[in-house]
C-alpha cells in the first residue's frame, strides 16, 4: 500500500524520502509549499495540528489500521520498525542508534536552524546570536567528528535511520563557513552517504520545487512572521 508523504524539500523532508527510497517503500508524495503557507491549509493541519513538515500517512500501520504521523523522527523510527531495517535488532546497539537520532533531532537541528536564521534571515544582524549559534554548530560538527573518527556509522558498524536523520543537515558546511578539511571523519561519512543511490534519489523528490533566488516578503511572513503564531 502506498504512504502519503507530505513534504517540502528542506532537511526535515529529505530525512523521509531518503528513508522512503532506502527501505523501497511505495509513496506519493503531496507538496507543502512552506514559503507559500500551504503548511497551514486544514487537510495538511488534520495530520500535524504543529504545521511542520514533514508528515505521513500510513495506510497500512499497525494492526492494518491507517497512521497519520508527524515528527521526523517519529517517522523514521515508524519506518524502520515496520520494515525491521535500519535500525538494530540488538537492544543496546538499538539504544545507541536511538541516542544519535536524538542527537539530530535535539541538538544538529534545532542549533543549524537557529544559525541559518539569525546568520541568513533576521530581520537585523545580532552579533550574540550569530556568534552563539557559529559556535554551537562548529561545537556540534566536532562531536561527529569524534565518533566518526572511531565508528564506520554513527550507530556504530551498520548504516541506520541516525545516519539518515543527520546526514541532510550536516551536508554542505560550507554554507555555514565550515571547512571540511577541519572534520575529515565527517567528510568521509558524508562523501560515502552521498553516493548511495537511494540518497541520490531522496535529494531528487521535489527538487524541481527548491526556492531560487532571495526569499520574497510572503516568504518570510509565512515562515517566520506572526502567521505562524496564530492558533488554527
């Protein structure tokens, strides 16, 4: 049976259809056009009344009955149990696969998300803000560094949702004034991760949607101004 996917191809969205084409699930996927305010539309907020992407709908969830489903995560780790891949049998490597999702969805997220605001989007510079928030990634990318250095996956030997989750966030540092040379480990996991076919073909799912060009007034209102403060 199909999985509805609602998404929009941002970190968030690419962690789902990563592990959509990773675990060769079937799916169709809806468009949330988050810069237009498509997130707030009553059919999108019957799924996830926190009007964030991504979301799913299982029709096929546990006991045969359908699943709506919000929270990346949450996602993830839905998939992955429901297909007994990509994530470990073993209980203690299970909790440690766990412990890196947590990881992402915590502290990689959350913190590039607060930088890639105040350093690209705020309405003023904040010289605090820019610096809390460069250290905090620089800070973050060094503890992958440090278990990338001694384990093949952050789960440890084999590749799981904890990979997936962090992957589409830590891609690219460049853009955040990061050197990749500075974290080799790192760069090696992304590098490998990137050249999966499945990945490939992740990245791919609405790419054709991605914003071009400087971000327009509706924009920035939808994403970040009061509209999304108002309780639906």
């Amino acid at each position: 049976m199909t999985i509805e996917l609602w998404s929009w191809p941002t970190p968030n969205g690419h962690k789902v259809h990563i592990a959509l084409e990773e675990l060769e699930l079937p799916y169709r996927v809806v468009p949330v056009d988050i810069g237009a305010g498509d997130q707030f539309r009553p059919e999108f907020l019957a799924i996830t009344p926190n009007h964030r992407i991504p979301a799913i709908v299982d029709p096929d969830g546990p006991g045969g009955a359908p699943l709506p489903l919000f929270e990346s995560g949450a996602i993830l780790i839905h998939l992955a149990e429901k297909t007994g891949r990509l994530i470990p049998a073993n209980p203690a490597a299970r909790a440690i696969c766990l412990q890196w999702l947590m990881f992402q969805m915590g502290g990689v997220g959350p913190m590039f998300g607060q930088w890639n605001h105040f350093a690209n989007y705020a309405p003023e510079k904040i010289p605090y803000a820019i610096e809390r928030y460069t250290k905090e990634v620089r800070r973050l990318y060094g503890v992958l560094e440090k278990r990338l250095s001694g384990a093949t996956w952050l789960a440890g030997d084999d590749y799981s949702i904890a990979d997936i989750a962090t992957f589409p966030w830590v891609r690219n540092p460049e853009r955040r004034g990061i050197d990749p040379a500075e974290f080799p480990s790192v760069r090696r996991w992304t590098e490998v991760i990137e050249a999966r076919p499945a990945v490939m073909r992740g990245l791919a799912v609405l790419s054709e949607r991605q914003r071009q060009g400087p971000m327009s007034d509706k924009e920035k209102e939808n994403l970040f101004g009061t509209t999304q403060f108002t309780r639906r």
